[in-house]
C-alpha cells in the first residue's frame, strides 16, 4: 500500500506541473496588437499572433515590459496564418527563426521587407512570398548581380540622399511610384549612375521643391513628377531625348524650362497646367510635339524660345502661344558713328566710318553691312531723321536717328569760324574721341588741360544742342533726345578749347533693364583695358560683377567703371539694380575688333526669395500598452489563469486528502 501511495503522490506531482509548464504558452501577453511569449532565457519573446486590423506592419526587434527590454528573435508558426488584411510586412534583423505557415493563407499581395542574406527573405523565397530587400530607408530588389533598382522609400525624413552604391551593387533605377505621394520629401539628390526614372516615381509629393538630377538618366517615366505644385525649377539631363506624357503635369510652381538638344520629342500634356511656366527654350532638334503639351498655362505670359522655321516655332504658331525667335534681330544699334555728321541742306547721308550692330533675340550679337537706310536723300533742317532698317528670318528691326542738317547761311558763318586761326597752345585733351549714349543715359567727360601752369583753370562745358543733350559743370552728360550734338570744353581764359561729337540713340520703348557701353581705352599684347559705362530707365546700378575676373567692381558716381581684360575671352558682365533685377551681357574683345560696343539683354533675370519656411513638427507616436506589469517572468502574470491555478490546486488537495482518509479505513480494516 505504501508503495501505491508514493505512486499517486508522484502522479498528481506530475500533473501539476505540466499544468504550470503548458500555462506559460496559454498566458501569452499582448504588445501593441501582437501576441508574445517569453522565452527561456528571459531575455527574448516570440511573436505568437497579431490580433489587428492594419495592412503594413513593422515587427519591432524589442519589446518593453516593464523596464526591461526583450529582444524579437522568432515568429511562431502559424502566427499570422490567414490575415487576408496584410500587405507588408518589414521584419527586423533581430528574427533568425519564423515557424512552418507564419505567414500561411494570406493575401497574394503581401510583401515581406528584409534584410539581403536573413532568415525572414529566405522564408519568403521559400513559400513563394513576394519580398524586398531593406537596407536602412530603401527597400530595392537586384536586377542582376551589380544592379539596383530602389523600389521604395521608408523613410519620413524631408531630404534624401540616394547612396550610389548598397552592397557594392550599383543604383541605376528608381521604380515605378517608388516616393509616390511622399508629402514630407523637400529635397531630393539622385545617385551619379543611375539611368531610369520609373513612371509616377515622385508623383504628387506635393513638397518637393528640388531635384538633383544627374546626366546619366535616359528614361524618365510618365507621370513622374506630376502633381509637385512646389518644384521650381528642374534642370532635363543630357542624355535624355524624350519627355514622357505628363511628366510635369500639374507642376505649379514651375517657371523656366530649357529642352537640351538630345531632347527630340515631347509627350502629350508634358507641361499641361504649369500655370506660372513663363519661359520654354525648345531647340530645332526637338522635331515631335505632342498634343496639350501647354494645356491650361498661362499663355499670356508663357513665351516659347526657339529657332525660325523649326518644329518648335509651328507649334507656336498653331497654339497661339507667344514665341521669340532665337535667330531673329531684336534690336540695332551704332557703336561707332559715321564720320560725317553734320550735312548741308540737300545733301545725302554718307554712312562712310559708320558702324552697325545687331542684336538677336538669344543676346548674341554681330556687325552687319546689309541694312537699308530710308529718307537719307535730300536732307533738310525739317527733314533730318533717318532710318535704319534691318530684316533677317522674317523680322525686321529698326532705328531712327537724326542728324545735324544747317542752312547754307548756317553752313557759311560755321566756315568762317573754322577759317580762324587756332591756338596750338594750350591745348584741352578730352578722356574720350567719340560719344555714344540713350536717352536719359549718361556719359562723363573729363579734360586735362596742358601746360602744367595753366592746368588749374576750370573748364566750362557746352553742348550745341541742348534739346538732344545737355552736359553740367562737372562734365555730365545726359541723353534727351535722339540726335547728334557736339560737346565743346573751353578754358576759362578763353585760350583754349576742344570738342566731341555725341550721338543719341534710342532704345525700345519696351526694353526693360540696363544698357552697357563698352569702350577700349589702352590696348597692350595680352589685355585691353576697359571703360565700362551703365545707363538704366528705371533702377539705378548698384553693383557689378565681371565673371571671369570673379570679383565686384566698385561704379564710380558716373555709373562707370574701368577695368583690364585679356583678350580672346568671353567675360559675362553681370549687373543689378537697387530692386534686385539681374542682367548679363557677353562681351569678347577679340569679337568685336576693340571697338565701342553698346550692348543690352532684354530678358531680366530676378532673384526669387526662397519664402517663408515650414516649422518642424514633432508628431507623439504611441508606443501600445503591455498586459505585462512585472518583469519577472511568471505564471501569475495574468488573474484568469491565476485562478485557473487556484482551482487545479484546491481539486489535487482535495484529492489528496480523499485519497489519504481512503488509505487509512483501509488500514483499519
């Protein structure tokens, strides 16, 4: 009988604790919608089952209890079986283990992110799961060994960076609505290898102001940045020879466009409601135009920049659109003024000496022979003012000019001046032969009076003709009319003096900006040196900046300046007023043969603010709640199997003690 008794004894022994064991799978706790167990080393948990709702997870590699932190290392089989609702899943590095039908039954659309060479991508490949590879924000599959294509973006940071190389593979595409809708992306550079940009990759990520875009892409989808109302700007890489249907679609904020040469079509709606696009340059290569291309633009201010009879220009025409003619004359001007300038009454205009320039519609500019000039016969005080005209591919550009025209009476008492004797001495020598300015322009004069002992007289000013120009006490001259008047500098004394003849000639009425007059005034092997003068309707200049020479030049009171230059250099000559307004003009020694050169732009490049900034927000993210209250691991973590327990505990006794009293009438008997 002893022996029967120890036998139940170990029995019930036994029963219990495989009560207690099999009670620690039964209490699993919960974290954030997963189901967990802590495992025997009380240092680690499995994931059992997921009890939410939502379609993208992201398993978290720790899981607090209390103030002790366990680490994710498997997944339970079964854990997620037939979860219709998930369609991604990124699972940490932690995990080395996932059980048979982790993932079983679920929707054919569910993604698994991990990293290349891990248990969890080897589980995926094994049950025919769709996967990506996760390196840090990017999630990418390999097109080949050494090839990368970036799938999607992970990450919520505002700029990005796309690394060159993940792995030793290189990154050569960016996929199909890889950032699509990324509302956080601001600024985004682009890996130096990388060759396509899949359709919709960026679309509608509606805070994206800058892209870098390397020259290497050939491809860039439909769609791709379709919807970025705050791209600005976006700079079309080189090897690229088509713009896709939509590609900025939408693009609000976008104002200047240049279509490289490669380009040889666009697309249908490629700029369809870029409503402040203002300015589209489209070479003669680009021979196939798409429908809508500029549906819904601002067309009153969008101008289109192309060559004569190109695609480009036809296209122009049949839309409606505004369109400037690279290769047509926009404006003439006289750099040097012919020798002869003032005529006898009935006398025809010579335009022997006479220099004129041409100004194209893409700021270059050339002299030319090939001009008419119009009522230059028979000229007369009442008809003095001649026109010279100029047309090339189809445009014609004109300028007006009056000239000095006196009576024989007039002509006689100028004569008999001339036959006065002059003074060899003293003598005034001017800082310049010849003049040259616009209306409302100005020109300063300054005299050097020779000998020395005479040399503190002051000099006092004149112009002949005042209606066209008049010059101050500190030799100023300014521009009032067009015309010709001579500028004469006397001594005080009387003794002596000189004169130059000044031209006035006329702008547009339309032209915006400043104009720069170029004249060369010592001339060595290697370099010239320069005065540089500035006239400007609206704003006054306020500073400089001669590009290859890299540095600002300081405008002297006159609005001039001096400087050397070497030759056979092209500089750009950049100026900007009071308002910010940006102008720049080429200027090549060599190209224009030393001579005075009168140049202007048209186009008025402004500084753009970058606007008010966005302030960072910091968003609370809730990091669930755990059942968990204790850190020890324990079978009375959970009041419902606490009183499981109870109850097993209370029927054993009971048990027991019924054995016992049994065990003992038997003995009695």
């Amino acid at each position: 009988m002893k022996i029967k008794t120890k036998i139940i004894y170990v029995l019930i022994f036994l029963i219990i604790i495989s009560i207690i064991n099999n009670s620690a799978k039964v209490l699993a706790a919960n974290y954030q919608n997963y189901e967990y167990e802590i495992n025997s080393d009380n240092s680690s948990v499995t994931i059992t089952g997921y009890n939410g709702n939502d379609t993208m997870l992201e398993i978290p590699n720790t899981i607090a209890i209390g103030t002790k932190q366990y680490s994710v290392v498997s997944i339970e089989k079964r854990a997620f079986y037939g979860n219709n609702k998930l369609l991604k899943v990124i699972i940490p590095d932690t995990i080395t283990k996932i059980g048979d039908d982790a993932f079983g039954n679920c929707s054919s659309k569910l993604t698994i992110y991990a990293s290349e060479n891990s248990e969890p991508l080897d589980y995926a490949k094994a049950n025919k799961i769709k996967y990506l590879i996760k390196y840090e924000n990017y999630a990418y599959s390999i097109n080949n060994s050494k090839e990368i294509t970036i799938k999607e973006y992970l990450g919520t940071s505002s700029d990005v960076s796309i690394p060159n190389e993940i792995d030793g593979k290189t990154v050569t595409k960016i996929a199909e609505k890889a950032f699509y809708e990324n509302k956080n992306l601001q600024n985004v550079t682009l890996p130096k290898k990388i060759n396509e940009i899949g359709k919709e990759a960026f679309e509608n990520c509606i805070n994206l102001t800058n892209i870098t875009i390397p020259n290497s892409i050939n491809n860039i989808g439909s769609s791709a940045f379709a919807g970025c109302n705050n791209l600005e700007s976006f700079i079309i890489p080189e090897n690229l020879t088509e713009i896709s249907e939509k590609t900025f679609y939408m693009c609000t904020s976008l104002h200047t466009i240049i279509i490289p040469e490669n380009i040889r079509k666009i697309d249908s709606n490629a700029f369809a409601g870029c409503t402040l696009l203002s300015s589209v340059t489209i070479t003669e290569n680009t021979s196939n135009l798409g429908i809508g291309i500029f549906d819904n633009c601002n067309k009153n201010n969008l101008k289109i920049y192309c060559k004569s009879n190109s695609r480009a220009s036809k296209y122009a025409k049949e839309n409606n659109i505004n369109y400037i003619l690279q290769d047509a004359p926009r404006k003439l001007s006289i750099v040097k003024i012919p020798n002869k300038t003032s005529y006898k009454e009935g006398e025809d205009f010579e335009k022997n000496g006479m220099i004129l320039n041409v100004t194209y519609n893409d700021g270059s500019s050339k002299n030319i022979d090939d001009y008419e000039i119009i009522d230059g016969k028979n000229l007369t005080p009442d008809k003095n003012v001649i026109t010279l005209s100029y047309t090339e591919n189809g445009v014609t550009v004109k300028l007006r000019c009056s000239l000095n025209v006196v009576t024989n009476e007039e002509q006689n008492d100028d004569q008999n001046q001339i036959d006065e004797p002059v003074q060899e001495e003293p003598k005034i020598v001017l800082n310049r032969d010849i003049g040259t300015l616009d209306i409302n322009g100005t020109l300063k004069f300054i005299a050097k009076i020779t000998p020395e002992e005479i040399s503190n007289q002051k000099v006092i000013w004149k112009s002949s003709n005042e209606e066209v120009a008049t010059i101050n006490s500190n030799g100023i001259v300014k521009g009032l009319e067009i015309g010709t008047t001579t500028i004469t500098a006397t001594t005080e004394d009387g003794k002596c003096e000189t004169s130059c003849q000044v031209m006035v000639v006329s702008i547009p009425e339309d032209m915006q900006g400043p104009v720069i007059t170029i004249e060369v005034i010592e001339e060595a092997e290697e370099f010239a040196k320069v005065r540089i003068s500035l006239t400007d309707r609206e704003n006054p200049i306020i500073n400089l900046m001669i590009n290859d020479i890299n540095c600002i030049k300081n405008i002297n009171e006159y609005n001039e300046i001096e400087t050397k230059i070497y030759k056979n250099v092209d500089y750009e000559i950049i100026t900007k007023d009071a308002n910010g307004n940006i102008s720049t003009f080429i200027y090549n020694y060599d190209n224009t043969n030393g001579e005075v050169v009168v140049c202007e732009n048209g186009e008025i490049l402004r500084e753009l603010s970058n606007g008010e900034g966005i302030e960072d927000m910091e968003i609370p993210i809730d990091p669930g709640e755990s059942e968990i209250v204790s850190t020890t691991p324990s079978i009375f973590s959970n009041t419902d199997n606490i009183i499981i327990i109870i109850v097993l505990v209370v029927i054993t006794f009971g048990v027991c003690v019924h054995i016992g009293v049994r065990i003992k009438n038997m003995r009695k008997i």
